[in-house]
C-alpha cells in the first residue's frame, strides 16, 4: 500500500477534523428502557471557535495543493495537438485535492458497469457545492472550496473554486447558481412548485451574487439543516448558464425556441428546456462530473468518457478521474445484471445486485477475478414492519378495518408484536445471516447513536407476547383460535410487500406466521410496486414492508421516523396534512405530532449539537411507540454488496451505504478509482 493511502482509522480522523467539532461527536446515553423512552439527556452547548466579524466559519480548511500538476495521457496528446489547452490552465486555481483510499492511481481503462434504468449516473460522476464525508456524518467542500455561516444561521455564504469549468471549457461561476435560481427555480413554468428545502417555515429564501465565485443564501429564519441539504440536492442546483439560455425565453430568441421546440416533438418550450438540461439524456449538455455523457439515450450501453476539465487532482497532482471512460449497459432485469456479475463481466456493480445472490456471488470469486464487499445499510432496518398509525382512518374504511386500526394503534399491541417476531431465524433464512438483528435505531458509528438503542424489545417471546394481549382484553378467540375484535370477527391485519428485494416477501410472510402463532389472524401479500405505492398513498396499508434508508440524516430524509409525506407508511395521511399545511389529510396526534414539532424544531436551530439532540429525540420516540418494528439491519441489502473486480481499485470496505440522504457511491467519489494496469 501506498504512503497515500488512507486507513479506516486516518480517514475517520481527517473527516472529524473536515466537520465541526461536534459533527461526529458520539453521544452515550442511557440505554432505553423496554416499555418507555429514555429521559433526554441534558442538552449540551456546541463549542464554537470565536466567530470572525460575527461569522462563524464552519468549512475546514483546505488541503495544499500540489506544486505541480500532470494529466491522463490522452489528455497530453491533444494538448500536445493543440486540441486543449494545458492542465493548468484547465484546473481551478485551487482544485479539490481527493485523498484516495488504498493507493495512488494509474490512468487508463474502461469501466464496465450495468443498470436496468438510465437515470444512475449522478450517484457516480457526482457534482456539486459539497458532499457528504465518506463515513457519512458530516459535510466537505467539493466544487465549493469553503463556507460561512452567520451567528445567527441564517445566512450561507459559499466561495466557489476560481477557475473551474465546465466540460467545454467554459467558466463556471456565480452566475450559474444566479441562473439556476432566478430563471429555473423562480420561474413557475419551469418550477411550478418551489423546492421545500429552500424554504424556512414556508418562506422561500433569497440568493445573490456577491462576486463571481461567491454567492449567499440567505434566509427569514435560521436555517440548521441546510448544509445538509446542500450536501443532499446541489447537484440540482447545478445549470449551464452559457448553454441553457439559448432555449430560456428570457435570454433566447422565442421564434427559435419554439420551432425548436416543435421540431423536438413537444407542445411548450420549458418540456423542450426540460429536456435539454437533462443531464442523462443531452450529450451537449455540459457537465462538471469526472465523465461526460457521449451517446444518446437510445443507445446501449451508455458510453461516458473523461471530462478533461474536472476540476479536482490527487495528492500528487494527477488530475482526476483515473479512469478514461465509463459504460454502463442497460439490461432486461436485474436478474440478467446478476448474472453478469458472477460471470466478473462487470468491474463494479453496486446496485440491484441482490442480497439473494450472496453465496453465488462469493462461490464465483476466484473464477469472475472479483471480490464481494459489503457496506452496511444506514438506515436501521432494513426490513422494517412499518404499522400504519392512519389504518382504518381513510373515509372509505368498513367497520373492522377501523377495529383493526385501533388495535395497530395501541403501543402496547405493538410492544407484544415485535417481541412475537423471531428475528434470529428471519436473520438467518431472508437475510443469509447478513446484517443484525435489531430494531430501527441509528447504526453505532451514527452521531445519534446510544447504547440498547437497537435491543428495546427485540427479545423473542411470544409467551409473553400472548400473556400481554391477553391482558390488553383480546382474550377472546373465535372457532379457529384467532383473537376476536369487538364486532366478533378476527384480528386481521394484512402486511404489505414487494418483490424489490428478496429479503421482502420472505419478512412478511414470516412475521404472518409469527403473528399467527400468537393468535392474529394476519395475512401478507406481496404487492406489485405501482399498485403498493398507490394503496399506501391512499392510507389502506395496515402493514408495510420497505427499509429506512436516509435515517442517518434524519433531519432531512424523516420519511420512515415522522408522518412527513403520504410516502410515510407509518402514517401517510397524517403525511399528507403535514405536507399540505393541515388542509388534507389526518392530523396526527400525540407523540405522532410531537415528532413533527421536533423535526421543525430542529430545521431552524443553528446550534449543532442541540439539532443532534432534537435527532436523538426523535429516534427515541420512536423506539418508545414502535411505529416501525425493526427485524434486521446493517446489511447489505441496499447497494451494499459491491462487487469489484480485483484490478478495480480504490474501493473502500468500511463506508457507510446511504442512497436515499448521502447518495452512496457519491461520498466514495469514484474519480479516485482506478483500473490497475497490467
């Protein structure tokens, strides 16, 4: 290994030292007891360095750059050929200097990759202000070299690299973001709907241009979780001015916008716009990822090559990527891609390569020339029994699915149906002994982590979970043994599934099977997916199946831990009163509220540590009503089984997986990969 290469252990270090402070600071608590929340800690005071001119600088400072830089050597020739112009000239004046994981790199090669979809690339040639770390707790500088925020968190100042470019060579500057913000996201043809993370109690915020490489958002009320945000969406926020205009009415000659848009089969000249900034189907569009777009969408495979302009290099100088192009295939079906990576046709894979597989994957090893790494899923449950708090509570709900829907609401019911679940034996059979056992609680390298989080009421039991129903009142059984509700019929709630990893169906049909051993008569169905999301929208879900992706940054991604949107299964009519302002949907109640007001709480609070606790909170209410009952987690189920080929380098065995908040692979910056030569 390389005197550049960086350990589990360094990088951690070099990251906690990139955030603030108390950005990966870990918090022990005590541990939760089994039939209430543990009582909040008492909240501590972030430690702050003296603020410079009332501004607190949160940003770490940046790394030096190297004295001299050099290039891929088909870069050389065509500056040789006067065909580009020299790499200083075509880096910033201060590039991102990416550390890489094992070893400095070597240029070449074509990466081999498949997909059954066009729309991944973004999750690989990554762009944007600044990135989640690779462990995923805190935020680094990317095309932004550094920020600012005021003491009083409301206002973000962001300095961009001078001198970066897009892939055609032109500037990249403030007046992109200006373009992105006044004529995109003000304009209500394009942006009908303005994004809610660019809002503070439903108060749009405000940007402008300070100079040509800086620019300040600036908002009514502070604003803690908006780096965050910017970690998670700015590559949204990222539009070739100088290219886009001429299809802008504002900027372009509207008779040639709209033959254009004519021409191009559309009936409005912002469907045309749409479609042209699409990043993943306009080969002209330029771009400011290591790989630039090269074919059309029709084509197969997807052929990206090198941007010659990226504007990043590794710590000896080689600008980056390593790698001279990418190709992606879209295959029939996943099963088709799985079958590709056994055979090591492909050089890494981390997506719908199916946990199922896993013995396949590791039995074909030595003759696919490839290894199997797992990244752990962040989100705490990657099979969550998600118990629907509206169940029964849609207008069109017969008598017993309200029955039904009381009793999924009663906490204890659901204290006495987690500890009715074997989760050893669904460890073991849908998950392949992958992962943990454990309840939808923050994994221990989370900053919200605190110890027995993910032990309340796990233990199997269901003698004692039978003893408590019982208690409860529903003693009485019918002819087949299955506990009665009031009108006399069975207790018989159904657990949703689909089929969109393997473990799935597997869960729900054993959690039926643990359920009806204890007397509710449940069922589960595996669904297909267009109908399940349409059913759990409308709130006729009793139980669902799906994993809780994003909880690392639940501040951000609290689908799975609030009623936040009709995609909320534990709740999503009260979603869709949350959503809408309180004038559709169910207005939750009790603790179901109060993690909303928690939520809120927390996206305005400038301090760092107190928006942990708010987080911390939230999870430990959860733990305390178990909306969701967690089976298994930290596996790999999510795009965490990467299967590399062993000349594919620079592959880190130890991230954190989060595609939902951090858009794993996109912390692992896969322009520090490289294909090692023979």
């Amino acid at each position: 290994m390389s005197t550049s290469a960086i350990t589990r252990r360094t990088f951690l270090r070099v990251t906690a030292l990139a955030g603030s402070a108390a950005a990966l600071a870990a918090c022990a608590g005590a541990a939760p007891a089994p039939t209430q929340p543990p009582e909040p800690e008492p909240t501590v005071a972030a430690t702050e360095a003296p603020a410079a001119e009332a501004t607190a600088t949160i940003a770490p400072e940046a790394p030096t750059a190297p004295a001299k830089y050099s290039e891929a050597p088909m870069l050389a020739e065509l500056v040789k050929a006067g065909q580009l112009p020299p790499v200083e000239e075509r880096l910033p004046k201060e590039p991102l200097v990416q550390p890489v994981v094992e070893e400095i790199g070597q240029y070449g090669g074509i990466w081999h990759h498949c997909n059954v979809s066009i729309g991944v690339m973004p999750y690989y040639s990554f762009e944007g202000l600044i990135n989640f770390s690779m462990d995923g707790n805190s935020v680094v500088p990317f095309l932004a070299k550094r920020w600012e925020v005021n003491e009083a968190g409301n206002e973000f100042t962001f300095y961009l690299r001078e001198g970066t470019k897009w892939s055609d060579g032109e500037p990249f500057t403030a007046d992109d973001l200006l373009f992105w913000f006044e004529d995109i996201v003000l304009n209500d043809e394009l942006s009908p709907t303005k994004p809610a993370w660019l809002k503070t109690k439903g108060e749009l915020g405000k940007l402008e241009k300070v100079d040509d490489y800086t620019i300040k958002f600036t908002f009514a009320h502070p604003y803690g979780t908006f780096l965050e945000w910017v970690a998670n969406a700015s590559w949204g926020m990222l539009h070739p001015k100088h290219y886009l205009m001429q299809f802008h009415p504002k900027y372009g000659d509207m008779d040639e916008i709209n033959s254009k848009t004519k021409e191009a089969g559309f009936d409005n000249w912002y469907q045309l716009f749409g479609n042209l900034n699409d990043r993943l189907v306009n080969p002209d569009r330029p771009t400011l990822g290591p790989w630039k777009l090269m074919n059309l969408p029709d084509d197969n495979p997807r052929i990206y090559e090198r941007n010659p302009y990226y504007f990043s290099v590794d710590e000896q100088g080689q600008q980056l990527p390593y790698i001279d192009g990418h190709q992606i295939e879209i295959v029939t079906s996943t099963e088709v891609l799985n079958f590709k990576a056994i055979a090591g046709e492909l050089d890494y894979q981390d997506r719908h390569t199916n946990i199922m597989n896993f013995p396949l994957f590791m039995e074909g090893r030595e003759k696919g020339d490839y290894r199997v790494i797992l990244w752990p899923s962040w989100g705490g449950a990657d099979a969550g029994v998600m118990i629907n708090q509206n169940a029964g509570q849609q207008a069109d709900a017969s008598e017993h699915q309200q029955l039904v829907g009381d009793f999924l609401r009663n906490v204890a019911v659901r204290q006495a149906l987690s500890i009715a679940i074997n989760r050893d034996e669904i460890w073991n059979s849908a998950f392949l002994g992958l992962g943990e056992p454990r309840q939808m609680a923050p994994l221990k390298d989370s900053k919200y982590y605190e110890e027995g989080m993910e032990t309340v009421w796990i233990e199997y039991d269901p003698d004692r979970a039978g003893q408590m129903l019982d208690e409860l009142g529903f003693d009485q059984r019918d002819g087949d043994g299955f506990r009665i509700a009031a009108d006399g019929q069975a207790i018989d709630p159904y657990i949703a599934a689909v089929d969109q990893f393997g473990p799935w169906p597997d869960t729900a049909q054993l959690t039926r099977d643990y359920w009806n051993a204890i007397g509710i008569k449940a069922t589960a169905t595996v669904e297909e997916r267009s109908l399940y999301y349409t059913r759990m929208a409308a709130g006729e879900h009793q139980v669902a199946i799906w994993d809780t992706g994003g909880n690392g940054h639940v501040l951000i991604y609290p689908y799975w831990t609030c009623p936040y949107s009709t995609s909320s299964r534990i709740g999503p009519l009260s979603g869709l009163w949350y959503q809408s302002g309180g004038t559709q949907g169910i207005e939750p109640q009790g603790d179901l509220r109060r993690v909303l007001d928690i939520l809120d709480e927390a996206s305005v609070e400038p301090d760092e540590a107190k928006r942990d606790e708010l987080a911390r909170e939230i999870f430990r209410i959860n733990l305390a009503n178990l909306w969701t009952i967690g089976t298994v987690g930290a596996s790999p189920m999510v795009k965490g089984i990467v299967i590399v080929k062993n000349h594919f380098r620079n592959v880190p065995d130890w991230p954190i997986c989060s595609e939902d908040a951090v858009h794993t692979p996109a912390n692992v910056v896969l322009a520090q990969c490289f294909i090692r030569q023979a």
